[in-house]
C-alpha cells in the first residue's frame, strides 16, 4: 500500500478535530449494530460547527500531489440499504497542487440550515457529518469524515389542547378518556383520566401503551413499522360505572425522539398512545391516539412540587368535578 | 373503541380448596421472604435500584387473585413487614437522591400494584422527611390509589396506605401541620380513601359464582375491620371537634353508607361510628344520624343500631353528665323513631318495641320528671301494635310488650306514678289473657312492694283495671283452677285493699266503693278471697267515723253508708256458697254497728237477723251449725244495744236453733251455753235466772240421753262447771244446793262407766272441778254448803 502511495503522488493522513470538543456535550447513540453505542458530539439547532483540519503528509512520500482539498458538512438519509443527501455544503481548503509538508486548516459553518434532528431508526437513519476530500487524479481521493449529532429545539406549542374521547361498544362499554394535552415534551408527564360510564363487561386489566410509528416510503410503497415502547398497566380489576381512573405516565424513562413528519419527504416518525381494556376472557378492546412529541430545551430540573399533582390545583376534573377544596 | 380477540378464553376459577389455598399461600410467602432478604442485601450494600426490583417483586405475590381473603391477608403483612424495611431505609437517606426523584421513579414500574405499593412506600418517607407538604402527598397517593378496582387487592392496598401514613396526618399538635396541611386536609383525605375501600368492600360481594355467596359474605364481614379503621382514625383526630364533625365528616360517612346500599355495610359502619365518637358528638347530630337510619335498606339491623346509640346516651347520664334541654333529645328520637318505623316497613314488631325499650330507658335516665315522654312511648308502642294487628300471639312480641311493660314499674316503683300514665294500659290489651295475667301480677307486686298507700278513687280504679285478668275471667270458658298459685295470687290483689288510705273518710269510702265494682265481678271463687277484706276495711272504717262524731256532726249518715255499703257486699258474698264465713262476717258487722252506738241498733239488728237466716236456710253439717251457732251466742253476748224485744227475738230464735241440733253432745252444749244470753253477771238486763236454771235442767236432760257413758260424764263435768261459774257469780237460781244435786247425779251416773281410757280421762276432769270446789271452800263460805259425798 505504502508503495503505491509514493508511487501515485504520496499518500497523508486526516483528522479532523471539532471545536471545544472537550467541553461539549456528547450523546450516546445506538448505532444500527444491535446493542453497540457510540458518542457523538452534540450540536444544538444552527450552531457553527467549527473546527481544524490537519494534513499529515505519509513520512514515505514526503509530498501529496493533489487535485482539491476541501471539507464539507453533510446530511444524509439512509433507507432501505438508499443513502440521500440532502445537504452538502463544501468549502474548499486548499486548490490543486502539491503538498510538500504537514499542514493545518480550520473551517467555520457558520450559516446553514439543520432542521431536521440526526435520528437512528429502524429503517429510516438521518445523520450529519464533517467530510473531508483529498482529491486526487490518478488514484483514489482520501476522505475522511466525522459524524456529530443534531438536536433541535421547539418552543411550546401555541395551542395544547387537551385530549377528550367518549368511545366504547354500544351498550356494553362506554369509556370517556382525557389526556391533559395533544403536544407533550419528551420529559414531560402525560396526566389523564379514564372515566367508566357504562360497564357491562367484566373488565380485567387497563393498559396504555405508548407506541412508536415510523412511515417510510410513500404511495403505494409507503411502509409502516410500529415500536411499543412501553406497556404501562394503569388498572387492575373491573371497575364499575362512574369510577374515574388516574392516569399518570412519566415519559423521561424512555427513548424517545420529537414526532417527525415528512422529513425530506422521506420519512415520519409519530407516537401514539394506545389504551387497552382487557376483558376477562382476554378478549382486547382499544383506542389509539396519536400524540405530538416536541424537543423542550434543556433546563435544570427543578423538584418542587410533585409531578402531576396538579391534578388537584390546575382543576382536572376528579370525581364529579368537584375538587375535595371546595366545601 | 376496536375489540380485537387476543389468545384463548382463560378458564375460570373460583376459589381454590384449602389444601391448594395453603400451598399457593405458602409458595407466595417463600417468595416473599426470598425477595425481601434480597432486597434488604441490596439496601445493605446501598443499591437502591437493585432493591426497588426485588421488591416489586415480592410486592407481584399479591397480585394473585386465588387466595381468600383471609389468606390474602397473611401475604400482605408478610409483604408489610418487608415494605417497613424499605421506608426505613429511605428514611435514612442513604441513596442520596431527593425523594421527589424517587417518587417518580418507582411510577415507571409497568405493573400497577407494585408501582402503587412502592409509591405509598416513598410517598410516606417523602411527608416524613418533609420534602413535599403532606398534604400534597396525602392528596395525591389517595387519587392514584383508584387505579386498583379489584376488590380485594384494592383494599389491602389502601390498608397500607392507610397503615402507613397513620402517624403522618396533619393536625392539632403534630409536626405536620402547618405548610403540610391541617386537620381538615387530613379528613379529606381519610374520607376519600374510606368512601374508596368502602365501595372495594361491598363490590366484593360480586365475585365468583353465586353459589359461593354465603362463604363469601361471611369472608367479606372478617374483613370489615378494614373498613372501620378509617373512622376510628377519623375519630383520633385531634382537629375533629363537633364543628367538623358535624358540617363536614358525619355528612360524608352517612352519604357513603346511605349511597352503598348494602346491608353488611351499612349495619356495621352505622355501629361503628356510634361506637368511636364521642357522646357528645351524637348528642349534637342526632337529627342527621337517625335521619338516615330511615333510608337504611331493608334487612338492616335497625334495632341494634338505635338501641346501641340510645344505650349509650343513656350510659353517659348515668355517668352524672348532663344533656342540655336545647338538644330536644327524646323529641328528636321520638320523632324519627316515628319516622324509620313508618318508612321501614320491613322492621319487625318486637324490634320497634325494643327500639322504643331503649327510648324508655334514655327518657327515665335523662329526664326522671318527664311523664309525658313515657307516655308517648307507650302511646306509639299501641299504635304501632294496632297498625300491625299484633294480636299477642308471637312469643318474640309478648317478651318486648312484657319488657316494656315491666320497665316503669321496675324504674318507678311507685304504683302511683305509674298510675298517671295516660296509655300504659293501651299497651297492655295486645297481649293474650296469660300474659296481661303476668303483667297484672307484676303491678300488683309492685304496688304492694313499694307504694305506702293509694289515696284516691280515681287511682284505685285505673289499678284494678289495668290488673283486671286477676279479678275476673276473660270468658266463661276460662276455668279457674283453685290452687295454691291462685290463692296466692287472688290473696295478693286482696292485700290491695290495704293500700287504699285517705285521712278524708269520705274519700276512703268512695274508694271502697269503686273497689267493690271491680272486685265483685270475678265469681264465687274469687269474691271469697277479694270481698272479706274490703268488708273488714269498711267496718274499721266505720269505727273511725265513730272517733269523729264530736267534730263531725254528719257522722251518722257517713257511718250508715258505710254499713249499707258492708251489708250489700256481704250479702253479695252470702248469694254465693260462702254461708260459713257469711255468718261470721254480718256477726262482725254487728259487733262493729254496736262499737258505733245506739243509733246502729235497728242495723246491728239486721245484720244478726241476717246471719240467723243464713244459719236456717243454709248451714247443714252438725260441725258447721255447732260453731255458727257458737259463734252467734258469743256474738250476742257481747252485743249492749238492743232494745229488750229485740234481744228477746234474737235469742229465742237462737235458743231453738240450740235445741234442735241434731247430735246429742252439740245440742247439750249450744244449750248449756245459750244460757250466757239469759244472765251476763254486769248487766242490769240480762238477769233472767230462771231461764239460766231452765236450760240447764234442759242441758242436763239431753246429756242423760246420750249412750256413751264417758262423754255422758263429760257433758255432765262441763255443766256442772257451768254452773259453778253461775255460783260463782251469785246468779240466785243455782244454789249451793243445786250444785251438791249435780254433783250427787254424776257420782250415780259415774259407776255406770267402764273403765275405758276415755272414762279414766274424762273422770279425771270431773276430780278436777272437784278439788276446785273444794280449794274454794277454804277462802268462800259460800261453797262451804256445797256437798261433796265421794272422796
């Protein structure tokens, strides 16, 4: 290999180094190998990404003969075994010629649109890297890239309004559930009730499920996968008419993104909550809701009160709607 | 909603038998422990997360449906014990994480009961620890509890939940009160999770199969100390004052046992919440609490209930508290007892009769003046009898009637008091003969017992109506069996008389009078007993107004009414069969009427004229004639008020009588002493000698007859001492000579005598009258004449 390189005008190493790389924040992320992670650097919204290039020049060859260097910031989407890029933006470090030494470059996106978040899925994949070319005419380029992964934050939602169905099995099962938004961020605490107003079912359990939906494709080709992420039992026994059931479910515990739609036209990601009453022959009997999902930024959390206790203050109807307060 | 069919029809299961109950029970527990033991080496080593799982493991046992509940509740305080391990290690703040982390922590749990379990568990360290108000705490935990319906596992849940924040409420004085809460957050929350439980517990009923029902109620009733335990806790409430009480915790315990609609409960929490608060409490609250006994369902114990209520009101007077007239406390129950009785159709009659008991009771302990309230008790107690067409002849009602009945007489004492009752005899006619027999003795006991005297007509008759069944038969079919038990009886209404007094004669005549109404109805076999004493009353009577005729010019009239009155109720009592003691008791009348005087002679007359025709008409037997006859010489010896004729009537009619009796010792001896009624040594006008000397010729005559010579000697024996006693008293027809004639006979007559004992006794007697004779001699010249030839 060492011979070729001399002999094709020189071979040279890349590294790229990001900027305060020590101090920010990393995630870990499970790559598409099951089971392994991997840390990336976390960028937020349209942060600069910022950083140096070093060109380390094969100490065999003592030079690089070459066609262009240049580093790009990448965003591709990778589906069913098909990688698009969506964005590419280049800046060129270095025009055709020879390199005779080592040398440095740093480079600055500093204006550049990543609104959609890197996300790792089951068949949909959307990530973003720092790419660098050395281009060369007679053999191969050298490249080298550097993933980092993209978060975006949403302001709240301007309008959240509460969820509230009446459904049920005409004369059987008539359930009212309400979920006290429609938009929830991803540590926020879905707080609800389920309301009984006609059983005559002998009801064994109550589940919510928190379901993950990922569309790909479209048309005719359009693919749904679905992910229960969690099955949450919120009843157990047959309730009779006019209970009122707590729901309370902390979504922080678990792996969750932002709802993403259309992205790039190519991919959604939705969540829906599934409520299942299990009668007891076991036969199932269930609703699905979606919900919206939005990234809340990063705050220091801070315990002061119980989380969903508002139930008796903000005025979510208990029993009745009448509040144990008011005398 | 989408129903989508997912996996085969479990089979269901009822129940286990009790070999499988205990191997699943003591597999649970195996489980339990090992869990717990792994849980505890978890906390030793400081890794919360790791004793978390192992707990919700051991928590996961009690999500089994297949125990009873009796098993069901050995497992939880297994669990239990485990679950204070946890708190205490939370406690001690090792972990280093804030509790509200942990609160929502141990909410990811997938599985409601160990999340909830755990909750509880944190939530209790987390109001210990003072992280979070309790209030908020309590509040929330309480709500989140709802997610378990199944009825059992629910309420163990809430047991613990119970259990553990027990020591944690916000009140008067305790360290959580304050930014935690106070008393009234407390109440809240004890109300909710005992509405809850409450609801969990009557459902229970509902599982498994009907045929089961029975096992299951009876395992449903050992689990409502449970329930109870809410209002007990409600009741330690140091915060709870009767304001609270009553505006706040009495409304939502009565609505929840009101909205319930199931007996068991209903019975035992209406128990149970007369038993932990305070008297004082009922006392104010009263109105609501029986308000809603009204609206019980039937088949509820409404009895036990208000009896238990009343008793206990009744407890606290006797306890020397006082209740306060404002609280209207006998209008109030007997207004609502009026009420339940009305609208609870379903109560049966000796239970409104108990219930009205218990009323009795409280009403003499709160207020021993008031009258009238028993008086209405017992006027409801007829209505409620007559509204039911009770007719006496269910044992259970005869008892509570009889209760009652007994229980003025038992608290008063006091006929009198009793008396004044408007509608105790009301009570009384719903009972059968028997029974009204029963109650009447028992008055009858009582007024004897404990009453000094009786003093108006007025009482006198309501007394002898109310015992009536003593004093007459119901019907002519009813035989009286004439026992000692009745004799008994019947001398007991007698000794009634005794109790009529009044300083006022006239007054104690009217009472005599209505006694003799009453009195005179119950048949010969009655009057005998009943009359004589009134008789003997009256005539006392009449020798008291006697005392009076210097004060009381109208005396006289006041005295011969009394006599009227003593002569119809003999001659009533002659009418009878009762001859004997008819005699006797116009002898008495007689002798009475002479105590009072001259003016009484023509009815002294009457009355001994009335005994002769009795004697004639109606006195046979030779005994029977002998005493009367006895009894009538005696009687008129004693008499000083006839005028000469008619003393001469009387004892000529009663010196034939004499003469004709039949056998030869009774016919010597009535003559021999009809003379006492010719000669009376003190008075001026019986001093007819002759006759005396005539009749013992006579007596003498009739004894010669007789066949038996020892009772010859006798009859002779008896004359000559007869005559000795007119010696004696210098009647002039009987001389020394006379007396030595006599003696003369006998000696003749007395070697006819065999030497029988009965003629060596009766010539003993006749040694004796000698030696008399002869010791007199010594001191009296007079017997000196007397000749005495034999030895």
């Amino acid at each position: 290999m060492n011979f070729f390189r001399s002999v094709l005008g020189g071979a040279a190493k890349i590294d790229i180094a990001l900027k305060d790389a020590a101090e920010r924040q990393v995630v870990e992320i499970p790559t598409s190998q099951e089971g392994k992670t991997e840390k990336l650097p976390l960028y937020i919204e349209n942060e600069a990404v910022v950083g140096s290039v070093s060109i380390t020049i094969d100490n065999s060859s003592k030079k690089l003969e070459h066609m262009g260097i240049s580093v790009a910031l990448v965003g591709v989407i990778k589906m069913n075994g098909n990688i698009h890029e969506f964005m590419n933006i280049v800046k060129d470090l270095e025009p055709a010629g020879i390199l005779t030494e080592n040398k440095s470059y740093d480079f600055n996106f500093e204006t550049n649109d990543r609104s959609y978040e890197s996300y790792n899925g089951i068949n949909a994949f959307l990530n973003y890297y720092v790419r660098v070319n050395i281009s060369r005419s007679m053999a191969t380029k050298i490249t080298k890239q550097i993933e980092f992964w993209q978060r975006n934050y949403s302001n709240p939602p301007d309008t959240n309004s509460n969820i509230k169905m009446e459904v049920g099995i005409e004369d059987c099962l008539h359930i009212e559930f309400e979920y006290n938004k429609s938009k929830y961020h991803l540590k926020d605490v879905i707080i609800g009730k389920i309301y009984f107003l006609l059983v005559r079912l002998k009801i064994k359990t109550m589940n919510i499920s928190l379901l993950k939906r990922e569309t790909t494709g479209s048309g005719p080709d359009v693919y749904n996968e679905n992910r229960t992420l969690s099955k949450f039992e919120i009843m157990d026994g047959a309730p009779v008419r006019g209970e009122a059931i707590p729901v309370r479910l902390f979504l922080g515990g678990f792996d969750l993104t932002p709802t993403y739609k259309d992205v790039v036209n190519k991919f959604s990601v939705t969540y829906i909550l599934n409520l299942v009453l299990v009668d007891e022959d076991d036969r199932r009997y269930f609703k699905q809701r979606e919900i919206v999902l939005w990234r809340k930024a990063d705050r220091a959390k801070k315990y002061t009160r119980i989380e969903g206790a508002q139930t008796y203050e903000e005025g979510l109807p208990t029993d009745g709607g009448r509040s144990p307060d008011e005398e | 909603m989408t129903a989508g069919a997912n996996g085969a029809p479990t089979e269901k299961r009822e129940f286990l038998t009790d070999e499988e109950q205990n191997k699943a029970l003591h597999d649970a527990k195996i489980v339990v422990k090992q869990q717990g033991l792994a849980m505890q080496r978890c906390l030793d080593q400081n890794n919360l997360m790791e004793a978390l799982k192992h707990a919700s493991n051991f928590i996961s046992e009690l999500r089994t449906s297949l125990l009873s509940p009796k098993n069901y509740y050995v497992l939880y305080i297994e669990a239990f014990d485990q679950l204070r391990n946890l708190e205490s290690y939370l406690l001690e703040e090792k972990h280093g994480k804030k509790m509200a982390e942990l609160y929502e922590l141990v909410q990811y749990a997938g599985n409601i009961l160990p999340r909830l379990y755990l909750l509880v568990t944190v939530g209790s360290a987390y109001i210990k620890l003072k992280e979070a108000p309790a209030r908020d705490v309590l509040r929330d935990l309480v709500e989140m509890c709802r997610g378990i319906q199944h009825p059992t596992r629910g309420l163990f849940l809430r047991t613990y939940l119970s259990e553990v924040t027990k020591d944690k409420l916000p009140d008067i004085g305790s360290e959580y009160e304050g930014r935690g809460g106070n008393t009234k957050d407390s109440v809240e929350f004890i109300l909710v999770n005992f509405t809850e439980m409450n609801k969990l517990w009557v459902r229970m009923q509902h599982q498994g199969s009907a045929r089961e029902r029975e096992r299951r109620e009876l395992e449903r009733s050992e689990l409502r100390l449970l329930v109870g335990k809410n209002i007990a806790r409600l009741s330690q409430l140091e915060g709870v004052d009767l304001a609270t009480y009553q505006k706040l915790v009495l409304p939502k315990l009565l609505e929840q046992i009101n909205s319930c609609k199931d007996v068991i409960a209903q019975q035992y929490l209406m128990e149970v919440i007369i038993q932990v608060f305070p008297d004082d409490f009922h006392l104010h609250t009263l109105d609501a609490i029986l308000q809603s006994c009204a609206t019980l369902q039937p088949g509820v114990n409404i009895k036990s209930i208000l009896v238990g209520l009343m008793d206990r009101l009744s407890n606290y007077v006797a306890r020397g508290e006082n209740i306060s007239p404002e609280l209207r406390v006998f209008e109030t129950f007997s207004s609502k007892i009026g009420l339940i009785v009305e609208q609870q159709k379903g109560i049966p009659t000796e239970d409104v009769l108990a219930i009205e008991a218990s009323l009795l009771n409280l009403s003499i302990s709160c207020y021993p003046d008031k009258l009238d309230y028993v008086d209405t008790i017992f006027k409801f107690a007829s209505d409620v009898l007559a509204a039911r067409k009770e007719d006496g002849s269910k044992p259970l009602v005869v008892k509570q009637i009889l209760h009652l009945l007994n229980t003025p007489l038992d608290t008063f004492k006091n006929i009198l008091t009793v008396l004044r009752l408007q509608n105790y005899h009301l009570v009384i006619q719903y009972l059968n003969y028997d029974s009204r027999k029963r109650v009447a003795l028992n008055i009858t006991r009582t007024a004897i017992q404990h009453t000094p005297s009786i003093g108006e007509a007025e009482g006198v008759n309501k007394l002898l109506e109310w015992i009536s069944p003593l004093i007459q038969s119901e019907s002519p079919q009813q035989e009286i069996i004439d026992d000692d038990d009745f004799a008994e009886e019947q001398n007991l209404v007698a000794s009634l008389v005794h109790l009529f007094e009044n300083k006022d004669p006239e007054q104690l005549f009217a009472m005599y009078t209505v006694a003799r109404t009453h009195l005179s109805k119950g048949g010969p076999k009655r009057i005998k007993y009943l009359l004589v004493p009134l008789i003997f009353r009256a005539l006392r009577l009449a020798i008291r107004l006697k005392r009076t005729e210097e004060e009381d010019e109208g005396w006289l009239q006041k005295a011969q009414k009394v006599f009227v009155f003593a002569h119809e109720v003999t001659t009533a009592l002659s009418k009878t069969e009762l001859h004997e003691v008819s005699v006797r008791l116009f002898l008495q009348c007689a002798q009475a009427a002479n105590t009072c005087g001259d003016s009484f002679e023509t009815i002294a007359y009457e009355f001994v004229k009335e005994a002769l025709v009795i004697y004639e008409d109606h006195i046979s037997g030779s005994a029977a004639q002998l005493n009367a006859i006895v009894l009538i010489i005696g009687t008129l010896q004693s008499l000083s008020i006839f005028s000469e004729d008619n003393y001469e009537t009387l004892t000529t009619k009663t010196a034939l009588y004499a003469s004709k009796l039949l056998k030869v010792p009774d016919r010597c001896r009535a003559i021999y002493l009809v003379t006492h009624l010719f000669w009376t040594p003190n008075s001026e006008q019986k001093k007819d000698d002759k006759r005396v000397l005539e009749a013992i010729r006579k007596a003498i005559k009739v004894a010669d007859t007789y066949l038996d010579s020892a009772v010859k000697n006798d009859l002779f024996v008896e004359i000559l001492n007869e005559c000795l006693y007119y010696f004696e008293n210098a009647c002039e027809s009987i001389t020394a000579n006379y007396v030595s004639g006599l003696i003369a006979l006998i000696d003749a007559k007395s070697q006819e005598m065999d030497t029988s004992e009965e003629a060596f006794r009766s010539k003993q007697g006749y040694v004796n009258t000698l030696n008399f004779i002869r010791s007199k001699k010594e001191s009296d010249p007079r017997y000196g004449e007397i000749e005495i030839k034999s030895s």
